[in-house]
C-alpha cells in the first residue's frame, strides 16, 4: 500500500516524481526522453485534441521515437486549441497551437525528431509562481 | 538534430499580424537567405506574446533576446547585427517607460507579463489523473503543514490575514467565513464545495476541476481542519462530465495515497469527499438553493441569515466555498499570507480568473492580478477586437453584471471598483461587445437568461423580470415608447430591492447599465425606429437602391417567401409586408443594390 503517512514520505514522493517527470518550470533534465503533454480539457477535446492525442501516440510508436504522451488540463488558449507542449531532452518547453493531425506529423518530423521549429509555438504569456 | 544554431520566433498573432509581421516574417527569411545564413539561423510564427501594445514581437533563441516595435526595415539590421555580427540592436529592445531601463531578454520581460497563474498553476502543466504529478508541483503539502505544523486557528488566520476573497460571485473574506462555521457549535459539520457553474459564458471551475482537481480536494481537506468537518460535499452540475470524471479519479486516488479518510498524515484528522449532483439551474448556484437542493429538496433559495455557516446542510453548520477560492488556498498555506497579499490592489488581493469571450482576437482562460485594467485585459491579452473593429462594450459580471463602456476602460479590475463603475467581479465572465453589437439586444439576453432561470418563489423576480423583458422586446421591434425607459428603470428598482435573493436583486443589472452608458441607443430604437448595429430584425429594412439595380432577377429567384417582384431588365421591388428579413437577396445581389435600411 502506498499510503503517504508523514511529510517525510510525501516529500520522498515529491523528489521520485520530479527525478522522472518534467514540469515546465524545470528547465534542465538529464537526458529524459521527449516529453509531449497534450491539453486535454472539455474544450481542447470539442476542437479534437483526442484525435491528435491518438494520432501522436500511434506515429510515435509507428517511427520509433522514445517519448512520453500524457494529458493536461486547460492551458488557456482557446482560441488556438487543439495545444500541445513539446519538450525535448535539455531543451525548454515549446507550446505549439492548431495542432490538428498534420501540424502532429509535422512536429513529429521536424521538431521531434530533428530540433527545428515548426511554425503556431504558443509564447507562454503569464508569470509562474513557483520561479 | 538539425544544425540551427538560432531560431527567430516571430509574433503572428493577430495584433502583429496588423502591423506587418508577416512582411517582417519575409524579408528576415529573404536576408537570412542573402547572407547564406538558411542552415545557421530559422525563423518561425509564433502566437500572440500579450505584448501586442508593443508589437510586432519578436524572440530570438538561445539568447532570449526580445525585440519590441520591429518593422520589416529592421530586419537587415537583425540578421547583420544579432545573427553574424552577435551583437544586441539596442533601438529595438524593450525600454520601460518608467524608468528608461534597457530589457534585454525573455527573463526580463517576465515581469511585464500581465498574467500570473496561482488559482491555474498545474492547469497545464502536470496531468489530472496522476496524483503523484500534483504531489510533485508541491501537492499536499499545505495538508501536511497545516495538519502537522499549525492549529486550526493559525490556519485560519494565515486566510484571513491573507486577504482571499470568495471568487464566486459575492466577494466574502474567505478566513471570516471559515472562523464562522469554526465557531459555531455543532456535532457534525460540513464543507460544501459549489461547482455548480452557472454563468453563461464562464467555464474556469470546470477547467480547475479538469485540470487541477488534487488542488480542490486538498483546499476542502484543510478546510474541514480547520472548522472541525469531517466530510466534503462537491456540488457539481451532471452537465460537467469530464470534471466529474476526473474529479472521482482524483478522489480515489486520495484516497489511496491516504489524503482522504482516516488519520491523515498520522494526525488523527480523519476526512472524506462525496460528490453531489445538480440538474443545472442557475439559482442552485446560490448557497441556500444549493443546500436545499442536496437535501432533496427544491432548488429554492431561503432568507439569510441564518446564513450556512450557521444553519445548513442538515440544519449543521456548513461552510460554503466555490472552486476557483478553494484552489487558491494551498499556495497560500505554501507560500505565506505575505506573499499573496503582496499581489493585487488594497481591498482585493490575488488574481481572478477569467473567461475572455465575445470579439477578442485571443479568447481562452486568463487569470490576472487584481488592479489591472480592462484595457490591459482587453487590449494586450486579449489582442485587441476581432477584425480592427471598433471596441463598443463588456459585460463583466454575467448575468448579475454589468456592461461597461470606453470611458471604463481604466477601471482596475478588482470587487469595489467594478461596483463603483456599475459592474461586479462576479464569477469571471467578461464578454467583448464591438460595433457590431446592440445594446438593447445585449440586455434583452441576459434578462432573458434570467427569466428561464428564476425559480418562481417570489413575484417581483418572477412576473416582474418577465415585465422588463417584455418592455425590452417591445422596444426592439420598434413598439417602444420614451416612457418605457421610465417604467424600466422603475420597474428595475422594485425587483432589486424586494427579491429574495441576488438572482432577482441583480437581474435587472445588465438593463439598467446599458441604460446608463448606452442611453442613446434606446432612443434610436425608441424614436428613429432603427438599430445603429443592425441587429434587431423587426428595425431592419432590405430596400432596393433602384440606380444600382440591373433586373438581373437573382435576388427575385433566391427570396423564399417571393417578396421581390420586377421584370428582367427593369427595376426590382421589395414587398416589405412580405419580407421576413432572412438577407437572401443581398448575399445574391452582384451589384450592391440591396442595401439594409
Ligand atoms: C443566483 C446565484 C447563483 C450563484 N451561482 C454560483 C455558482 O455557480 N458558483 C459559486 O461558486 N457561487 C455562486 N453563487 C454564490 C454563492 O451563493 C456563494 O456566495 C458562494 O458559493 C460562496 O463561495 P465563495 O465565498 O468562495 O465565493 C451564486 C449566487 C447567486 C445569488
Ligand atoms: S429572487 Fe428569483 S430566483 Fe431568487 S428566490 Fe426569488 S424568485 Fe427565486
Ligand atoms: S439581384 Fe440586385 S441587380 Fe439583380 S434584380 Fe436584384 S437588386 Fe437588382
Ligand atoms: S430579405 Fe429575404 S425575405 Fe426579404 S426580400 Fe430579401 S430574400 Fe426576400
Ligand atoms: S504580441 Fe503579437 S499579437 Fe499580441
């Protein structure tokens, strides 16, 4: 059972997940494999985030890139929905918007597999309080 | 990997957009291309940076470097001076205006981002259904803190002390309430958690609960610490599946890790949520209907006091809060009351989220420090009106608000001075009205709403909204006369001051503010019978402008109640006894001849 009983097995918890996990305020890794969150909300899912969603998770597995897929909330750009954030080993986060199945292939292309930036990258336009 | 060495992202958004990105997007390509630059340097669009004021916007990559006002002159420059020479062009880099210093990169213009996420801050960012990704982002330790390290009382006073504010809708000291219901005796007590939503227009609740529900759950949990409650109740509307789902999920889960049930973090505290659902009535989104309704009873609100930190849920004390509140609260336990005093204006403190609608170029979910401007939030987040039309008006408030105008544009977005301007915070709608839009019309749907929406008990909000609406419809077919804007404004002032509860008091808000700022379009209705936006049908007239007719008889063929009449080659007439406005004949007509009257 893995039960949390005292702070210090919640912060143990805390430092297993961040060792593997990326988050966007943690710029630096170590080597970790290409990470894509995939905005999935009630709205990202109306503009077809799921397809994109499956359709990534198939490619990726169909050219052999080493990546991790996972949902994320609302990440407040509706208007460019479907969205989704890239990050790639020692790079930072990208956002990318109007990701419909073939901006996915050519992020996958282009930018996953090869590090050039495709055009629709989303500039994060708030502060973050955790910097 | 490729070998770009630098990546020149280039604003697209609209704004920019409008100031020529596109040209600039151009000849960086063409000068990088000159200079045999094209396997060394790339440029790429970008989306809106929300500096659109300072736009077009460009970020250059590795460095960081943000050049502000670029022009497509200025792109020789870029590619000589940054890409080969490496050198900053110091004309183009961000000066503020306050104090003439030279912003040279990214991490400098952070602090002119006009966003800042704490009520969103994992919305994004980790993934809803992993607990073990909330617990990274600091999940739970703010239960651990409070539960380990501090009394309820000195949890308590770290909200208080904080200055948090309910976020749905009436604005009420978060930490008061909670001493409230600490206060109150009582065997059983409860946490009521209002997911219920209501607001047309507003989504952020249901966006926390999807993106973020650990938050919630953990804010219930200190909540129930901290006035002496053992359960939890989430009253969400069965209209939400994807944040019930996630919400569920996240319970469970807590339950496993041991954040829900019994002898939390060893402590002894023992705490548990259960999920209620509501049909989606607007009026179940007030505390005492919400409580009645969970009861089993009629969504039907009763007079306060005794308010439900007193008397509620089962006649126990119960302590009433909405989501976006409620998310707020780790950070604060986290990071101090200081810190997030520090943020908004005197009076309220911390952000708000809001749902940016309507003619904006970026709508989407935004949160914001208490104080900004409308006009920031419109014209630099939201980029600006759609299409380079003419900003008109905003309902900020929803159908409790108001619709403010132009000369609001300064107001500071915080509780006191919506109200002052004739708006209120409420749960964080914010509607962009433009050129296009009628006023009378804007007011006509909100009461409308309201209407559907009252749940009958008493006579003024009943009959007496149902009154204004008429008196509005009247006026939009052109039926109204000048004495109709004093018996609304009548009318008005009985319902606000003898309804029972704030669905009725505020429903005449929207008419009476636009009667107030938009005063003049009431009378165009009223006295010219027209509709400067051109939206009310029954005001409009599709006329034939004879010199530009040709008698093509295109329009004649397309009019489905064959109100047009004319021979080929002759002069067309519309039958305007016919005619049911449906603008068939002007989409058809190639020779501009059938104008809108
Ligand atoms: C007609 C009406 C509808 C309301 N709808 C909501 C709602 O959907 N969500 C909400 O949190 N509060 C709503 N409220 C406000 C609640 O009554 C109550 O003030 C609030 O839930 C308290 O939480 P807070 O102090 O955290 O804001 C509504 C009030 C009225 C009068
Ligand atoms: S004011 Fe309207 S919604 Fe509120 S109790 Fe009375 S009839 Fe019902
Ligand atoms: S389509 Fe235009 S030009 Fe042709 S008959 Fe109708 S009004 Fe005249
Ligand atoms: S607006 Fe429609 S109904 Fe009226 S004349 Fe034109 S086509 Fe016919
Ligand atoms: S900053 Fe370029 S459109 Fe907003």
């Amino acid at each position: 059972m893995n039960k949390l009983r005292n702070l210090a097995e919640l912060s143990n918890l805390k430092e297993r997940v961040r060792s593997k996990t990326r988050f966007t305020d943690k710029i630096k890794d170590s080597g970790q494999p290409v990470q894509i969150r995939v905005a999935m909300a009630t709205c990202s899912i109306a503009s077809g985030s799921r397809e994109t969603m499956n359709y990534i998770v198939d490619e990726l597995d169909k050219r052999n890139v080493d990546a991790t897929v996972t949902q994320t909330g609302c990440m407040g750009y509706c208007y460019a929905e479907p969205t989704i954030e890239v990050t790639l080993p020692d790079q930072e986060p990208v956002l990318f918007g109007y990701v419909d199945v073939k901006k996915a292939d050519e992020i996958i292309e282009k930018y996953i597999k090869s590090g050039i930036l495709v055009d629709g990258i989303i500039p994060v336009n708030y502060k973050r309080i955790d910097e | 990997m490729a070998d770009f060495k630098i990546h020149l992202l280039v604003c697209g958004g609209t704004k920019c957009r409008s100031s020529l990105s596109t040209i600039l997007t151009e000849q960086l390509r063409t000068e990088i291309k000159n200079q045999g630059l094209d396997d060394y340097a790339q440029v790429v669009t970008t989306g809106c940076f929300g500096f659109c004021e300072k736009g077009p916007v460009i970020k250059i990559i590795p460095d960081h470097t943000i050049y502000t006002k670029v022009k497509p002159d200025d792109a020789e420059e870029i590619v000589t001076e940054h890409i080969v020479k490496v050198r900053k062009v110091n004309r183009l880099l961000y000066k503020d205006p306050k104090t003439d210093k030279i912003i040279t990169d990214a991490r400098g213009m952070e602090i002119y981002k006009k966003q800042i996420r704490i009520a969103l801050r994992n919305c994004g960012m980790i993934d809803p259904e992993s607990i073990e990704e909330y617990v990274a982002r600091d999940g739970y330790a703010a239960l651990g803190k409070a539960l380990t390290s501090m009394t309820p009382e000195e949890t308590i006073q770290v909200i208080k002390l904080s200055g948090l504010r309910g976020r749905g809708g009436a604005g009420f000291l978060t930490g008061l309430k909670w001493e409230l219901t600490r206060q109150t005796h009582g065997d059983e007590k409860y946490v009521v958690c209002n997911a219920d939503e209501g607001d047309p227009g507003a989504f952020m609740d249901r966006s926390i609960l999807e993106g973020d529900p650990h938050s919630v759950i953990e804010a219930m949990a200190i909540n129930g610490y901290c006035t002496g409650a053992s359960q939890g109740l989430v009253y969400i509307r069965a209209e939400y599946p994807l944040a019930i789902e996630r919400l569920k999920k996240a319970i469970q889960q807590a339950r496993e890790y041991g954040m829900l049930g019994e002898d939390i973090f060893s402590t002894g505290f023992n705490f548990d949520i259960s999920i209620r659902y509501g049909a989606g009535a607007f009026v179940c989104g007030e505390e005492t209907a919400l409580i009645h309704s969970m009861e089993g009873g009629r969504g039907e609100p009763t007079m306060k006091p005794p308010f439900p930190s007193v008397k509620g849920y089962l006649g126990k004390p119960t302590n009433v809060n909405n989501v976006e509140t409620l998310a707020n609260v780790p950070v604060i336990i986290n990071k101090g009351h200081e810190w997030f005093s520090s943020i908004g204006t005197e009076r309220s403190k911390g952000t708000k989220v809001f749902a940016l609608a309507g003619k904006v170029n970026n709508v989407g979910l935004i949160e914001v420090p208490m104080g900004i401007t409308l006009r920031e939030v419109i014209f630099e987040i939201g980029g600006g009106i759609k299409n380079d039309k003419k900003f008109k008006g905003i309902q900020i408030g929803g159908p409790s608000g108001g619709c403010l105008t132009e000369k609001h544009l300064d107001v500071p977005i915080d509780y006191d001075s919506l109200v002052d301007a004739g708006a209120m915070m409420g749960s964080g709608g914010m509607i962009i009205m433009d050129e296009d839009d009628c006023m009378v019309d804007v007011a006509k749907y909100f009461l409308d709403f309201t209407v559907d929406e009252s749940c009958g008990k008493c006579t003024p909000c009943r009959i007496g909204n149902k009154r204004l609406h008429e008196l509005l419809v009247n006026i939009t077919k052109g039926n109204g006369t000048e004495e109709d804007i004093e018996r609304l404004i009548n009318l008005a002032s009985v319902i606000k001051d003898t309804s029972l509860c704030m669905l009725g008091q505020s429903a005449p808000n929207p008419v009476l503010s636009t009667l107030e700022n938009f005063r003049e379009e009431y009378h165009t209705h009223i006295h010219d019978k027209k509709c400067p936006a051109g939206v009310c049908k029954d005001l409009m007239k599709y006329e034939i402008v004879p010199e530009n007719c040709v008698g093509c008889t295109a329009c004649a063929r397309a009019c489905p109640v064959g109100a047009i009449t004319g021979e080929r080659k002759e002069i067309h007439i519309i039958d305007q006894s016919l005619c049911i406005k449906c603008g068939a004949c002007m989409d058809r007509c190639k020779f501009n001849a059938v104008i809108i009257n």
